[in-house]
C-alpha cells in the first residue's frame, strides 16, 4: 500500500468513526426517554386518578378532624406570625361573643361544611390554577388536607384543602375548595413567588 492509499483511508476512517460513536451515544442519551420506568407510569395514573375523583362528603363532622400539630422546628419569624393570626382570631371571636351576650341567647351556627361535589381537577381550574403547576398543588393539598375541603385541625382550627390559619382569612368560606384554592394560589405566589418554590419549601420543612 502505497503513502497516499494511507493517506485516503485516514481522512476516510475519521469520519467514520465519529459517526459511529455519535450513533452509539444517540441511542444512550435517547432510550431512557423512550422507554419511561414503570414506577413513573405509576406515579402519573395514581396522580391522574387521584385529581379527577369526585368528592363525597364524609358523614359526620368528626370524620373531617385532623390531629396534625404546627411544627416545633418552624422560625420565630414565622410562629410570631401564626400566634399574631391566632390572638387576632381569638380577639374577634371574643368580641363577637360580648355582641351576642347582650341579645337573646341563640344556638351556634353549625360549621359551613362543603357539600358540593367537584374533582380536585376541577377546583384547581376553577381557581385560577395553572395546569402546570397542579403537581406541586396535589402534593401539597394531599399532605395538608388528603383533598378534603372539610378538613379541620382539631387544635388550631386550620381548614379546608391548604388549612388556612385562621379559617376566616379565606374570602368567601375557607371550606369552600374553590374559595381555599384561589386564597392558597395568591399565597403561594406571593410568599414564595410559585408553586413551584412553594413545593420546595414543603419538602424541606414540612410545612409551608
């Protein structure tokens, strides 16, 4: 073989080979894309079913109690916050009751409890939500609330799907789902900027 026989077959080889390898790269890169795992899929049909189910009302008030308690590991920025939220709820109950001493005693209003039916899918676009962000949405309503609109904690008096403290800063009822949603979305956003920061934050600190 002669120098310039040589010569043809390395700028030839080259090109070759560099295509080969981009080939063999391609496949890499492009498989796990292609062939998504099982556990995703299932993930993705647990999350579908769970935001398209429709609600039904639990049959006694007890049955929407939640036991979870405000977390010890919170700042004092943020727990200031809540008990300045509380005092203030507990203010307003206090003068309403002095209101109500000085007229004929009456029963107590019961509880507005949700009995509406709806999917949470349903709620989310109702209030405003963006598609994109009802993932971050699921998780958090699924931890606060398990997406029942009558949630209630049995300590604080938190309600609803995101459990606003206190029940009355949510304007309209706090146990409306769409009423909660719409509130929850304006305090996502503005406390944390998105949902998804929102998610972020409840995944480092349990709470939000």
């Amino acid at each position: 073989m002669n120098i310039n026989s040589v010569s043809r077959w390395s700028r030839f080889r080259a090109p070759v080979a560099v295509v080969a390898v981009a080939g063999i790269l391609g496949v890499a890169v492009v498989a796990p894309f292609a062939m998504p795992p099982a556990e995703a899929d299932a993930q993705t049909l647990a999350f579908q079913q769970r935001i398209h189910q429709q609600f039904t009302p639990n049959p006694s008030p007890e049955a929407d109690l939640v036991f979870t308690e405000v977390p010890v590991d919170i700042s004092s920025e943020e727990r200031q916050r809540i008990e300045a939220e509380k005092a203030a709820e507990d203010a307003k109950k206090k003068a309403a009751e002095e209101a109500s001493s000085k007229q004929p005693p009456s029963s107590p209003a019961a509880p507005p409890r949700y009995t509406g039916g709806g999917s949470p899918a349903e709620w989310m676009a109702a209030a405003g939500i963006a598609e994109s962000d009802w993932g971050y949405v699921d998780f958090i309503a699924s931890k606060e609330s398990g997406w029942n609109p009558n949630a209630t904690n049995a300590s604080s008096g938190a309600c609803g799907l995101i459990q606003a403290l206190p029940c009355s800063k949510v304007p309209g009822s706090g146990y409306n789902p769409v009423d909660n949603l719409r509130w929850a979305n304006g305090y996502a956003v503005d406390r944390y900027g998105s949902w998804a920061a929102a998610y972020a934050f409840w995944t480092a600190n349990s709470w939000w």
